[in-house]
C-alpha cells in the first residue's frame, strides 16, 4: 500500500500530465482537440482568450448543440 507521501507525489505527478495534455490540446489551435474544460480555461485566461477566444465560444455552442451563426441565416 502506498504511503502518504507516495500518494502525494502520484497525484502531483497525475496533476502535472493532465495540465500538460491540456496545454498542448489548447496550443494546437484545433478546436476538434477542445472539451468544454479546455474552453473554459481559455476564456479565463487573458492571453488565451485573445487568441483562441472567438473558436472557443464555438466549440462550447458545438459541445451544447446550439446551431451555428452561419445555420441561422439560412
């Protein structure tokens, strides 16, 4: 069984993939990578949200099934 500073490290070191992954999924650019958490931490974030911020508020109506700007004018 584990210690609890074992314990401690694996989850620091679960932590750490998870945001990495995370990272490299919002830097592709590609908003078919993105889950809804990915888009949240795009639009908290400043620098995120000037790049990414316009494609991120897409894939979160994509992810709720609201029609596209572009399905509403036909």
């Amino acid at each position: 069984m584990l210690d609890k500073k074992d314990k401690a490290k694996r989850n620091s070191n679960d932590v750490k993939l998870h945001r990495n992954k995370r990272k490299e999924r919002i830097e592709s650019g590609n908003p078919e990578l993105w889950n809804i958490k990915d888009c949240a931490a795009i639009l908290s974030t400043d620098y995120l949200r000037a790049k990414y911020g316009f494609m991120a508020w897409q894939k979160i109506g994509q992810l709720m099934n609201y029609p596209l700007h572009t399905e509403l004018k036909k």
